[in-house]
C-alpha cells in the first residue's frame, strides 16, 4: 500500500483482525511511503491467512480499507 502524508504531519498505519483488534500499529513521518506488511502482529507472531483492516489516519486524512493476506 502506498501512503503519502503531508509535509509537517505524521500519521498512524493500524491493521486489525475482522473482530476489531489492533494486530500491528505503524508511524509514519512526513513524505511518501510504500507499506509491506510482513503478515505479523505488534509481538511478531505470524498471523494467518484472511481478511484484515487497514486504518490510515493523519491531522488530514482518516481511511479504512480491507486488505488479503494469502500465505
């Protein structure tokens, strides 16, 4: 996934499970950046093959969108 977050703000990447639980938090800094989630949680534990969340949010931007992770 691609993010580009405007100069002077930074943002927040979370991932969540399908029951609304964080997996993985990621911050960004200004500029632009290409997101390759490793498919692990906060602890490093691999998580399993399905259907996550992706929440983008930013002082100027506040996204969700859904996301596959094939193993």
């Amino acid at each position: 996934m691609d993010v580009s977050v405007k100069a002077g703000e930074k943002a927040e990447v979370q991932i969540y499970n399908s029951r609304g639980q964080v997996l993985r938090t990621m911050n960004l800094s200004e500029g632009f950046h290409h997101l390759n989630w490793d498919g692990t949680d906060n602890k490093g534990t691999s998580c399993s093959s399905g259907t996550y969340f992706y929440r983008i949010s930013s002082p100027s931007i506040n996204q969700t969108r859904k996301l596959m992770l094939i193993k």
